[in-house]
C-alpha cells in the first residue's frame, strides 16, 4: 500500500463552507480550531446545513491564534472582529451535552442574512466540542477509491468530497479499504490517530457543497450497495477516530495502519 493524504478540509464554524489548508497540527481535540464554533437557533438547538442549506455559501477563518474571527458572505462586505462571548449555553449535540457561550457582535445577523434563517453563533467552550462525536471524533478519513465507487452507482463521473465533509481524503487504497483500518492505529505525517467506526450518512450529502441544493441521491446509492455493511450508525461511508498521538499534518503525507 502507498496511501498518501491528498486533500485536509476544515471550518471554523460547524456547517459553513470548507477551508483546505496544505498543513495543520492534529491535537488531542482535533485539528486546531477546527469546529470551535457552531450555531443554534431560536430554541437553542443545534442547526447545520440539513436545517439551513444556505450556510453553503458562507466562510469563516480564524486569526491571531483563535481570537479573531471573519466571517464572508455572497452578497455583503466581510465582517472581522475579536470574538467576544456573552452568556453561557448548553446544547445537544444528538444526545451529547456541549457547552459554549454565545459571540458578540456582528456575526449572528450576517450569517442569518446569509443563511435565510435567524442563529446564533456560539463558541464551544472546549476545542473539538464542536464536532459531532466531540474530541473522540475529531478524525474523520475517507478515500478517493470510495468516492469513485460512490460516483459509479450514482452514475455520475464526478462526486466531490466536499459532500461527506471529511478532515482527510486518501489515495492509494482500494474502494472502502478504509472500513478494515477501523480498531487500529493510523499514522499520518506526524500524527498517530485510533480510528474507531464507520460514518453513518445523512442527508447533507445529497447537496451541492457550492450551492447547498439537493441534487444527488446518496442515501439511495449507499443504501442499494452498503446497506449490509456491519456498522453502528446507517449508511456507512468513510471513517472516524480519535487522535492518539499529536503532530503535524501536511498534504502528500504518507497514510498507514501501523
């Protein structure tokens, strides 16, 4: 095997468009500042793009080790200030209680403008507490070989990854070799990770990663060839773990059970 990283996506803000740095540094909790932040509605639940598609169309960088935030829109000027937070709040994250506070300032509205829905944005108090299974999720892996096999039962020549919003994208195995990888220790660049179960799939993945539209059907394909596939959560694509060993990560690193 000569499995190589190919392609690392990130975001500050859980569900706003991905970022795709050539390096980042794996701690504990995660790639740095990757999902630091999130966002709730009125209620204070927890929304991402399967609520409001539109946060397709908006980015977010951090700066200054963390401390400032902008925040790009399609059809306003970019906003950037110190992040600044007011009162603390609790929210589920699918049954996993995450606690953070709400940002001050200019965010909320422009993202709500943006969106098409009104939100808050909200600072996880703890790095990584903003990714769906927390720091013990932080990793997530799928390969290209998976992605063309996808592609080949939607019928389609292309499938961008951006999709399934994966950290790391690997070439160089064979279509869901990643699912045997599951229990044991990966080393990437500098890294070691422990992956620990497959991804099970929603329906963000039927949307333009661009446009946030609807346009193909992936829980049908996946449920037509992958149905049967051993796993904790439905419709497994791609895989998730935890950070075993911190480091740098850079694109062209070498990927390996160990």
């Amino acid at each position: 095997m000569n499995a190589r990283l190919t392609r690392i996506s990130t975001t500050p803000v859980k569900g706003l468009a991905l970022a795709h740095p050539h390096e980042i540094r794996l701690e504990r909790t995660g790639a740095t500042d990757d999902r630091r932040f999130y966002l709730v509605d009125g209620g204070g639940h927890l929304v991402n793009r399967k609520r409001a598609p539109h946060l397709a169309w908006i980015g977010a960088t951090l700066a200054d080790g963390g401390s400032t935030l902008a925040i790009a829109t399609p059809d306003a000027e970019p906003i950037e200030a110190l992040v600044e937070t007011d009162r603390p709040v609790e929210t589920s994250f699918y049954g996993r209680a995450v606690r953070g506070r709400v940002v001050r300032g200019p965010f909320s509205e422009a993202i709500s403008q943006a969106a098409g829905v009104e939100l808050t944005l909200v600072r996880a108090d703890q790095p990584g507490g903003g990714h769906d299974r927390g720091p013990a999720g932080a990793v997530s892996l799928v390969s290209i070989a998976s992605l063309e096999r996808l592609a080949a039962e939607l019928a389609v020549t292309d499938l961008d990854a951006r999709r399934f919003r994966m950290l790391f994208e690997v070439a160089g195995v064979e279509a869901h070799e990643e699912d045997g990888w599951v229990g044991r220790r990966i080393s990437i660049g500098e890294a070691i990770v422990r992956l620990h179960a497959l991804v099970g799939r929603c329906a963000v993945t039927t949307q333009d990663p661009d446009s946030g539209t609807s346009d193909l059907d992936t829980l049908r394909a996946l449920g037509a060839y992958r149905a049967d596939v051993p796993s904790e959560e439905p419709l497994p694509f791609g895989v998730w773990g935890s950070v075993e060993t911190p480091g740098v990560v850079r694109v062209g690193d070498v990927v390996a059970p160990l």
